[in-house]
C-alpha cells in the first residue's frame, strides 16, 4: 500500500509539474517570444542588439519576417506572434479598429522619419504649378508626406481630415497646383527619377547604401502619433518578457548600438534615452 501511495504521489506531482511548466510557457513568465516584422531597418537592429540582450536574460526568441506590413497585425491577433516592430500608433489604433484588435506600444523605436528626397532637383525652389510628387499609397503614411508638402505651403489638409481614411481628396493646392503621384511606398525611392520630388520613407533610405536620411531637402518633423513603436496586444502588458523587451530597447546597450552605426544618422530616437 505505501509503495502504491508513493506511485500516486510521484505522478501527481508529476502531473502538477508539466503544468505549472506549461502555464509558465504559456504565460508571463514564458522565456520563449515570437516577434514579428515588416519591411525596413527595425529586423536588422533587433538581431544585431535586442536579440543578445534577451538572449543574456534566458529568452529563446523566434524572429518573423513578413513580405507585407498588412500581415502583420493579423498574426499578432491570432497569437501567431507575440509582438511587433514596425507600426505607428496612429497606424496601430486605426488596425485595432479595422479588425478588432487591442494593441497597445510599450515602447519607441529609433525610427526613420520621411523626408523629400529628389534626383531631378537640388533645391526646392525649383517647384511651380505642374510639378510632379510621389507619395505613399497607404493613408497614415500619404496624410504624413502631405504633411510636409503643407509645411512648405505647396498645399492645404483639409480641416478635419482624419489619418486612417486620409485620401488624395483631403487635400488642395495651395501656393502651386501639384501633381500627386501615389505609389507603393517601397517604390518611390527607385522612381525618384521618374518625378521632380518624391516622398520616402526613412527606412527605404536607411537600407540604401548611397543614401543617408540627412540627404533630404526637407526631413518631416515626426509627430509621435507616427513614430515607430514595439507593440503587443494588452493581456500581455504586465508580463514579464514585455517588461524586458521594452527594458532591452531602452537599454543603455541599444542606445550605443545605434550611436554607433553612420547609417542611423538622422533618425529620431526614443526619448527614454535622456535616462540612460
């Protein structure tokens, strides 16, 4: 009867163990995350430095690339990944209410502001009526490059226009009656010669080797509406692997990471930085 007793007792606690290990992986103290990407600088920052800083504090952490933006989010949704490094708030809260999500940002990413770039043109005084500008397609970053057309006071938004529906239609001439051409953020950088002046985002620049972000004629001043933020969605906000993965891109490590690198010259950095 005792050893019968003894063999009972082991498989409970047996039992009990594969679940508390079970609910640790599950949970917040899970040491296995799967973040998620899109196109741009922010994969190649979190392996060279993120990754090693998690790495020290015990995590195994799976890296996901995805070919379009749009992908991502709705991996986040699914569980599919744990967080992402790629979106702006604004851009965030307008997909949480396309598709019901509820991210939340826990942390800023040094990022990559827009900037009109031309190789037709080295001055913006050459503009008038009939130049030719390339946006973005996608609304968060065409009511961004407008943004900057308006600044110069090439043209007006109009009052009242929102950021996830921006259109070409929220906006009209101002001092010049300009051509807008839309195009798929990844190609204006290569069809800046096919237009006076061209919109591009600051990542797409980073990423070319004969361009720095400094080359700009007028670097965008980034409201932090449309800066680059780590997300995940809000049950996870008080676990412990979100703490540390927002520890590791405030770190004092990260910080010298992209201090150190020419290419980031340029891009806006996160303001928890002053604390280091």
């Amino acid at each position: 009867m005792k050893k019968l007793m003894l063999v009972v007792l082991i498989g409970v606690l047996a039992v009990l163990t594969a679940c508390g290990s079970k609910q640790a992986d599950d949970g917040g103290d899970k040491k296995k995350i799967t973040v998620g990407f899109g196109v741009g600088t922010y994969e190649e920052q979190f392996r060279q430095s993120i990754l090693p800083i998690l790495e020290e504090k015990g995590y195994t952490v799976e890296i996901k690339t995805f070919s379009q933006n749009m992908q991502v989010n709705p991996a986040m949704k699914e569980g599919s990944i744990d967080a992402s490094v790629f979106q702006s708030t604004a851009y965030m809260e307008a997909i949480n209410e396309e598709i019901n999500a509820d991210m939340v940002g826990i942390a800023y990413v040094p990022g990559a502001p827009q900037g009109l770039y031309s190789v037709n043109h080295t001055s913006l005084d050459d503009v008038k009526d009939g130049t030719t500008v390339a946006v973005p397609n996608d609304p968060v970053n065409q009511e961004r490059a407008l943004r900057i057309l308006e600044e110069l006071g090439w043209i007006k938004i109009k009052e009242g226009a929102g950021v996830a529906d921006f259109n070409i239609n929220s906006m009209e001439p101002d001092k010049f009656n300009i051509d807008i051409k839309i195009l798929d953020p990844a190609q204006i950088l290569v069809s800046l010669q096919d237009v006076d002046y061209g919109v591009v985002n600051g990542n797409y620049i980073a990423n070319a080797p004969d361009r720095k972000i400094t080359d700009a004629l007028k670097i965008e001043n980034t409201p932090m509406q449309h800066r680059i933020i780590v997300s995940i969605n809000k049950k996870d906000e008080d676990t412990q692997w979100a703490k540390d993965l927002k520890a590791a891109y405030e770190s004092k490590e990260f910080e010298e990471y992209i201090l150190g690198l020419e290419k980031y010259d340029g891009f806006i950095l996160p303001e928890a930085w002053e604390n280091n």
